[in-house]
C-alpha cells in the first residue's frame, strides 16, 4: 500500500461544497501521495494539495478519471461519480456567486462580450478534442495485427498498446461530453446578455435618446453575472485537462512526430494538429481495431455513398450550411397575427379580446399533487401504454458527431443515408424533420420529395414538436411561437417562457419565475395550469410526468395535466412517447421503464447522453456517443454503426 504522505488539515474551500468535495478526493486518493497523483494524474505537487484540501477545484475530468482508476467495485464508482459530478458543479457555481458579489458587475456590452468569447472557446476545445481523438485511432491503427510486426517497428516509434490507447479514448470522451455541455451554457450566456442589452434600450426614453449625464450604464443582473464567472472556471479547467490529454497523445508518438502548436503554459488557444503520418501513408477509408469497436470511430463520421455511408472514414462531402435565407415580408400586426422570420416581438398593449390568465404571466396558485399517501392509481389515473417494439419498422434521425451532416436511419435498409449538410440539432414529428442551422441557429425543414431545405424561421431558444406542429420560444425567451405551416410564418401564442415539452398530450411550457407547469388550450394565446415545478417533465400519448423538485419522487397526470399521483422514486431525467415512459435513476444511471403500476419499473439499460422515444422504438446516444436501438427485450440493445450529437424520431 502506498504511503498517503502527511496528515492534512480542515478543508479550505470557499463553500460547503468544496469542502465535501474535497473530503471526497481525499478518500479516494487516501492511498496516494501528492506527488504519485501529480505523476500519474498530471498537475504537479502543489495543485494536488490544494485540490485535496478544498483550496482549488479540482477540474471535472480529472476528478472523473481519479474516481475511475482508484474506485474498483463498479458500483461504489458510479455512486462516488455521481456524487462528485454533483458537489463538483455545486462548489463551481458557489465559487462563481462569491467571486460575483464582491466584484462590480460587468456592462452588458461587456457580458455579450464575454459570453461569445467564451462561446467561440468552447466551440475550440470541442475542436481540438474531435482532433485528439483522431490522432489516437491514428495511433491505434499503427498497432493494429495488420500493421507491420513489432519487430520491424523502432521501439522509440512504437504507439502506446491498445489497452491504453482505450482508456485514453474514454479520457477523451468523457472531456468531449462535458465540452458540449459547457458550450451549451455559453450559447444561453449570449441569448441572455443579448436579451437583457435589448430589454435596457427599450427603456430609453425617448427612443434612441443618450443616457441622462451621470447616469450609470446598465450591467448585467446577477445570474448572468454569476454565469459568466462559472463559464470562465469551467473553461479554463477544461483547457487545462484537455492540453494535458494532449500532452500524453504526444508522448506515445515517435519523438520525431511533434504534435504542432501545443503551447502547455498558454490556455487561451487550442492545438493545430498536422494530418498524422498514418494517414498520409495509408488509403482515407480506415477500419479501426474490432477490439476497441464503437469507440475508435468516435472520430471519424461517414461519407456519403450512393447506397448510405461508409463509417471509418473522416466525412469530406455535404460540409456546407443550410442554404441562407432569403427575405421574407412581415406580414399583419397584433398578437395574433403571423410574423416573418421567427420573431422577439414585444409585448402586446392590453385588450379585451386577451384572457384574463394568458402565459406571460402564469398567474395564481397551482393545483396540488395529491397527497402520496393516498391510492397510488386514483380513478381516471391515465395508463399510459409501454408496448414492445414488435417489428423491423422504423426510422431515425442524427446529426453526425462533427455536426457536418445529418443522416437517416430506417430498420426497413438497418443502414444510415447522409441526407443534409451541416447542423446542430434535429427534431422530427409527423410535422416533418427539421434542423438548426449550426452557425446562427435559422430552423430549416426537409422537403421529401425534392431531398432539399428550406428556411422557415430564425434562430430560437428552444423548438419542440406536437402532433403536426412546430412550436418554439424566441431567442430572448420573450415569447412562444407556433409556426403556421407556410414559409416563415409564425404566429405568437404566448409570451415568456423557460422551457417547452410536446407530445401526444399536447403542449406544456415552465413558466420562468417559478417553473410552474401550464398547458396550451389550443386556442388563441391561452394557457392553463397544469401542476407545480419539477425537475424535468416529458409528455406522452395521453398523459404528462414530471419528476419533484429536489429529484425524489416521480409523478404523473392526465392529458390535462390534473390529477397527479405518484407513480416512481428518485429520477434525474424523463422521457415520453408512444413507446412507454421512461426514466434515468438518478442513484445508478440506468434507463428504467414504466409498467403502468406505481413503483413498477423495470431497467432496460445504461443511460447515455441522450434518448428519444419513439411510437414503437427507443434510440440512445450513449456515454461513448454511439447510437444504438433497444430491442425490446431486457437490457439488450442494437448498436447502429454510428456516433452522432443529436438524434429523434418520429416513428
């Protein structure tokens, strides 16, 4: 057993969370010294003490990586990951509200600045971590069994063994996961800065009139300012994990291969890699290793072919955008009428054709859930139905890892077809399929029949389909948005809102003080309650379920979003459609299914980083970002040959 070294004192971190945290790092590396951490682990002596002791946050890879290499009983690993993962983004977002308060807050010009700054960052380390990824297949392939015998290779110039070079994968995947997570943030950072610049020129009086003399210039409120902290730790604990990725890629190459650009003292740019030398020697299709499967094509997306797409090979077709749009005249006035492109308006002046008790506002007390302590399944309770997958039927869609094409999957050919160029997310629905524009976030539909896109609408927060709509919120939140069908029509059904959820049952939206939950009726622009805040909601066939507030009960109504009863446990995210009701247990990860009984779930695998519910068919996207399709039986699934960044059906 190895020596832990000195004794360490009280934690010294900023906030209770940082603390436990730290308890926790402790624990797990009791058996290490700071300087076998700093060997094995990167960072150096200094740093390992300071993240033991609570001084310094440790960054969210390498606390990942330490808990998987030091915890050897799987299940005591995936609760010790969960639970620093949480503590983790606790003790960043404590740090941030500290640092927040005792520093002036930023102007909004200043914020908007930042924020796209840190989007462009991001938008860098997703990058350099796909190009991370592509050396070490690279690396893999030079020691594939086909390659030239061991024998004939300088033992300076041999790559690092498989076994490795898998587990440097993982490293790599779990970076790229947390990368697009802390882009994600970054894009709303924008939307609100942008929205909160918007909101302090309306209130100049006269229009476009100076600030009075003396009057100070409008900052940014506090959660954006807290947020923008937060970005910048996270984005600098990234950088460092990432260039210490790099820098062990680089150690397993011939000393003569010299990954360019690394600068290690520098975070503030990411590396230019050269096209690997196995690359230049050897045809562009690759076949990665059997043994290291799905994970060595992680970062390499299929070209188009006449018959579907060849995976193994760096895509090279279709790297275009979305066509640009073309202008389109605004068309009527008032809350009704219909507004090209996809539109921020502001508000309407008030008019008795309104209702009394429309979305803006979400007025009132909510309804209670019943009390858990009565009968579990009350009269009227929906049952919604979890059918089996039952035939070969079928169809997905995906947006491709690299975000240069979208594809489409049917049971009917079990193969993939490159059927759009770039983009960033996919949504689909007897509506149609549509897709985001990855530049500037324009929604575009696909056409059938001519295999072609066209605009119909401008960037939003968030879309959501229903049945044969498309709804969405304005890029500000200042407003949901049902699209008419035509062009780039859209016509305003409610105003601001945090989040939409569709389904069969309908449309259901958060209201953005307290996140009660309000349905749309259908008509005009009138919502009505539907139930308390929760953790996540998702909307099936007839019914809607959400998950408690603090993450430990999960709950069901009607169509109509009224008599609640408790049907399940702890949950960290749900998901809905013709197929059954679906949970993630928040304690160990796994996908649960509903049985239609309360306390009746039945796990049918490990949950990803995504999951879409179809009529009759599951598709995830898991930790290793590759697709694959449950069965129907058990916890069996069918791996589709491809990694994707996006995915829905429609089916």
């Amino acid at each position: 057993m190895a020596r832990a070294g000195r004794p360490q004192g009280e934690p010294k971190g900023r906030s209770q969370a940082a603390n436990e945290l730290a308890a926790l790092l402790r624990q797990v590396t009791a058996d290490l010294t700071v300087r076998e951490l700093a060997q094995r682990f990167g960072g150096g002596k200094t740093a390992w003490s300071e993240y033991r002791s609570g001084a310094r946050i440790i960054p969210l890879g390498r606390l990942g990586l330490v808990v998987k290499e030091c915890v050897r009983d799987p299940r005591n690993r995936q609760r010790l990951l969960t639970r620093a993962r949480a503590l983790h983004a606790q003790a960043l977002t404590a740090h941030a509200q500290a640092e927040a308060e005792a520093t002036p807050a930023p102007g909004l010009e200043e914020a908007l600045r930042r924020a796209q700054e840190d989007l462009a960052t991001s938008g860098r380390l997703v990058e350099g971590l796909l190009d991370l990824m592509a050396v070490l297949q690279d690396q893999a392939k030079v020691s594939a069994p086909d390659t030239a015998p061991e024998a004939t290779v300088p033992p300076e110039a041999r790559p690092a063994p498989p076994e490795r070079l898998r587990g440097r994968l993982d490293e790599t995947l779990d970076q790229l996961v947390t990368a697009r997570a802390v882009e994600e943030s970054a894009r709303r950072a924008v939307a609100d800065a942008r929205a909160q610049r918007e909101v302090a020129a309306r209130r100049r009086l006269p229009a476009l009139a100076p600030p009075p003399a003396g009057a100070p210039p409008p900052t940014a409120d506090g959660p954006l300012s807290t947020e923008l902290i937060r970005l910048r730790h996270s984005l600098q604990q990234q950088r460092e994990d990432a260039h210490w990725l790099w820098a062990r890629a680089r150690t397993a190459r011939a000393p003569h291969e010299v990954i360019e650009g690394v600068v290690l003292e520098r975070l503030d740019t990411f590396p230019a890699v050269p096209e690997p030398p196995a690359r230049r020697r050897t045809a562009p299709a690759r076949t990665p290793l059997a043994a290291l499967g799905a994970l060595l094509a992680l970062a390499v997306i299929a070209a188009a072919t006449l018959a579907g797409v060849l995976i193994g090979q760096r895509h090279t077709v279709l790297t275009a955008e979305l066509p640009a749009p073309q202008p389109v005249p605004r068309t009527g006035s008032g809350p009704g009428a219909s507004a090209a492109p996809f539109p921020s308006p502001p508000s309407p002046p008030p008019s008795p054709s309104l209702p009394a008790a429309p979305l803006p506002s979400f007025p009132g007390p909510l309804p209670k859930p019943a009390d858990p302590g009565t009968s579990p399944t009350p009269p009227g309770a929906p049952t919604p139905a979890a059918p089996t997958p039952r035939s070969p039927s079928g169809t997905a869609y995906a947006v491709s890892l690299d975000r240069r094409s979208i594809l489409r999957w049917t049971a009917r050919d079990g193969s993939w077809k490159v059927i759009g160029p770039a983009a960033e997310k996919v949504y689909a629905s007897p509506a149609g399929l549509f897709a985001t524009n990855t530049g500037d976030g324009r929604i575009f539909k696909y056409d059938e029949s001519s295999s072609s896109w066209s605009q119909i609408g401008f960037p939003g927060d968030q879309f959501a389909t229903a049945g044969d709509a498309l709804y969405g919120i304005t890029e500000h939140r200042d407003a949901v948005m049902r699209w008419s069908g035509q062009g780039t029509d859209w016509v305003r059904i409610g105003t601001a809102a945090a989040r939409l959820y569709a389904g069969g049952a309908g449309l259901f939206a958060t209201s953005p003080d307290a996140g009660a939950l309000f349905r749309y009726t259908g008509s005009g622009d009138a919502w009505v309650d539907a139930g308390g805040p929760g953790a996540d909601f998702a909307v099936g066939p007839d019914y809607v379920a959400r998950i408690s507030p603090d993450g430990k009960e999960t709950w069901q109504a009607n169509a109509k979003g009224s008599n609640w009863h408790r049907i399940g446990g702890p949950a960290r995210n749900l998901y809905a459609g013709g197929a059954g009701l679906f949970a993630v247990d928040s304690a160990t990860g796994r996908i649960l299914r509903y049985d239609n009984l309360p306390d009746a779930w039945t796990p049918i695998g490990t949950a990803g980083v995504g999951l879409t519910v179809g009529a009759d068919s599951v598709y995830r996207i898991g930790d290793d970002l590759t697709v694959s399709r449950w069965t129907g039986r058990g916890t069996e699934w069918t791996t589709l040959g491809i990694s994707a960044s996006s995915l829905a059906t429609a089916d």
